[in-house]
C-alpha cells in the first residue's frame, strides 16, 4: 500500500468538512502525556486527558485521521471483540458481562462526544445485521436475547425473509436483526471534529511529525526527525501502521486491507428503493459485505478483508461485480470514487488494550478487527482512566487478556492467515 502524505483519495477526503493542517515538530518539547498516532484512539485519548487537566502532545506521521480511521466504512456499531466467552478463564464471567456492558457504552461515548462538540459527521441511527444462512438468524435471535438481559435500551427487531425487503433492496438475505441503537457516520469529519475538539481543549497536534525512535525509561522520549518530545507517560495508537516503531507490539497485529467504492448520486427515490430506512448493513461471512448510504444518496459499499498486504489493481474492478451480486439493478450506475486502507486484526479479535510488560509508563491500544469506531472510543476511556488512576479494573480486564504474536514474522504471517481465512471461506459452501 504507497503511503501518501495526504488523505486517501476517498469519497470521505472530497467531502470533508474544512479543516485547518497543523504543523510539524520541531525543537524540544515536554509534556505530560505523548500520544503517537492520530486517529480516533489517539485522539480521543488526548480529549479524555485533556479534559481531565493533562498536558498532552500528539504526534502523526501524516495526516491526522489518515488512516482507518479516515476511511473506513463508517459503520457504528454495539459491542466490542468477538466471542467475548472464550476470555472466561482468564477474567471470570462476570469480567465478560463487563465487557459486553463496555461494548455497549462504546457506542454512547461517540454520541455524547459528537453531541457535546457538535461534530458535524452525518450521525445516522439505524443498523441491521444480515443472514445469508438461517443458522446466522438463529443466532440474531440469541444476541438480541443476550442485549436485553444487559439491559440494552434500543430497539432491537428481528427480520424474516418475507419483511427483508423493508430494510434492504436485494434477495439475497434470509432475515436480519435491526439495532436502532448503532448506526453510521461520516468517519474522516468525525476525526477532523475530534481533532478540532482536543485543540480547543490545549492538546498540541502535530502532522507529518513521523515518530523514529523512543527512548524508554522513567521519562520517555520520543524522536521525530526534527524534534523530541519528553513525557512522563507515552501510549501507542498506530494500530495497523505501527510498522517497526515497536515490535513486540507489531507482531501480535496484522494489517488486513479491506476496501470501498462510493457510487454516483443515486437520487433520493433509488437510494430508498436499496436501503428504505436508511440503514447500515453488514452480513455475516468471513469475506463480509458492508454497506449503507451517504448523506448525498451514494452507494458505499465496502468489504473483502485482504490478508495478503497487496491491494487489488483496480480497486473499482475487483469491489464492483461483489456489489453487482447484492444488487444488480445497479449495473449502469458509475464508480465515482474507490479506495482501501489497512485494518488491525488480532488472533483473538479482541482490542489490545494495556501496557508495555517492560515499561511501566508506556501504554498502547490497537487491533480492532473492522470495528474501531466505537472500540477505539472505549479504549481511550479506558487509557485515561488507568494513566490517571481513577478506575483502574476495567482497564485490567483487557490487559490481563494475553495477546499471541503472529507465527512467521513480519514477511510471513499474512500469507498464513490468508490461508487460515481461505479455509473458513471454504467452510461457509459447504
């Protein structure tokens, strides 16, 4: 993947809102807390200290939300991790209600914070899950049982397949579960509203300020090409771009490409006639779909998870025929914009939350497994409140988790997972 100094050129990046570009670092700074990454984790971080009267310098290599977190599919949605019961022997079942309680107030951090700054990013109530199989609305029925017993307060509708057509204008589903309590948004404005948020709190941000060493001990310091940060307190937020800035890290993330087209303007009447309510939508294959519609009636639909590090040729080309099969009637509509990024899987899917074994005053958050807008959200309270020593327990039951390194090192974990993946693709024909 070329890594531009400048936004992807996205759908997202043409209709950002305007936004000032901050310069880079230079000369020798201190603060309280460095933070190296701009994204949503990093910066929502900055905001949770900074409000708490933290002195915070964060540092981005490019731009701030260039990565994931400025072009993703823009769906937002309830919990946080997959098949939180496997992490029973490690934090107890009640350690597991936490968490799934966690990942529904995941979802309320981004809409307190959009409220409270008047981040304008598209905020759209209104989500469904998709079957293909009847095995997968079986367990929609569990899930929707499960969120009640934690006392979940939105709506939550299961779809037969007679109905599917009230929330989705294909035929390829057998049912659904509507959540009124996730939703979508604009991702790039909410991370330029956020990044306008924790300057106005006192936070410095500095872009194109690519990180090159750190040098660890009771204060850390942490080297840009023409500056140097010293901190009592560093977090790492790279996620999936953390490359070789720390390794130990780096090994137990894999970068997965994952990839978007955006559509012409459908017009309001043929936008309803795919997605009636205006809905985000994700299906339940290991190779997923995702879609859902813009605030200028755009198809965006987004999926085929890559773990092979090359993206497609063509990116157009590869997404179009994926979204032809869910909606054919598309066939004479133009691709006006199509663009991929890289996302942070885990071997457990859980978001690595914690801090460095060997470093005491070095914390980091990363591996999001396709669902960061609302974990990487979560993960920041979770930071603040263990740098600041508030509540520090919901911050150990992630950190207590322990996190595998990716077999094959950095040139041969990708083409071993791609295999593992083909595997289960293969699994889900039969």
């Amino acid at each position: 993947m070329i890594h531009s100094a400048q936004h992807a050129a996205s759908y997202y990046a043409a209709s950002s809102a305007p936004h000032p570009g901050h310069s880079f670092l230079q000369g020798e700074h201190r603060a309280d807390v460095c933070i190296v990454g701009g994204g949503y984790s990093g910066l929502n971080t900055a905001i949770e200290l900074a409000e708490r009267g933290f002195s915070v310098i964060l540092l981005e290599a490019r731009k701030l939300g260039w990565g994931a977190s400025g072009r993703n599919g823009g769906q937002l949605i309830r919990g946080v991790g997959h098949g939180l019961e496997q992490f029973a022997p490690v934090i107890g079942e009640e350690g597991v209600r936490s968490m799934r309680l966690m990942g529904l107030e995941a979802v309320d951090i981004v809409r307190e914070r959009v409220e409270r700054h008047a981040i304008a990013c598209d905020l759209t109530w209104g989500y469904c899950d998709l079957a293909n199989k009847p095995d997968e609305l079986k367990g929609f029925a569990e899930d929707a049982e499960q969120l009640q017993s934690l006392g979940y307060r939105h709506e939550l509708r299961l779809v037969g397949k007679d109905d599917m057509h009230s929330v989705v204008g294909s035929d390829r589903y057998v049912g659904g579960l509507i959540d009124m309590g996730s939703g979508h948004l604009h991702p790039l404005n909410l991370a330029l509203g956020e990044a306008a948020a924790a300057s106005r709190l006192g936070v410095q941000l500095y872009e194109q300020s690519q990180v090159t060493r750190i040098d660890y001990g009771p204060q850390v310091q942490v080297h840009t090409a023409q500056g140097r940060v010293r901190a009592n307190t560093l977090v790492l937020c790279c996620n999936a771009y953390l490359n070789d800035l720390d390794r130990e890290l780096g090994g137990k993330v894999l970068p997965a490409g994952s990839y978007i087209i955006a559509t012409e303007p459908l017009g309001e009447e043929r936008a309803r006639q795919l997605l009636p309510q205006n809905m985000a939508v994700c299906d339940q294959r290991v190779a997923l779909d995702y879609y859902r519609l813009s605030a200028d009636r755009r198809l965006l639909f987004g999926g085929a998870c890559h773990y092979s590090g090359r993206d497609p040729k063509d990116i157009a080309a590869y997404m179009r025929p994926k979204m032809l099969k869910v909606f054919p009637q598309l066939a004479d509509v133009r691709i006006d914009y199509q663009w991929g990024g890289m996302i942070g899987i885990g071997a457990n899917r859980l978001p690595q939350i914690g801090r460095l074994p060997r470093q005491a005053n070095v914390y980091y958050a990363q591996a999001y497994a396709g669902h960061g807008v609302n974990a990487t959200h979560l993960a920041a309270r979770l930071l603040r409140e263990a740098i600041s020593g508030q509540q520090q327990g919901r911050f150990d039951l992630f950190a207590k988790v322990p996190h595998v390194t990716f077999p094959g090192g950095k040139l041969l974990r990708s083409p071993i997972l791609a295999l593992g993946m083909l595997w289960h693709r293969l699994k889900e024909l039969v």
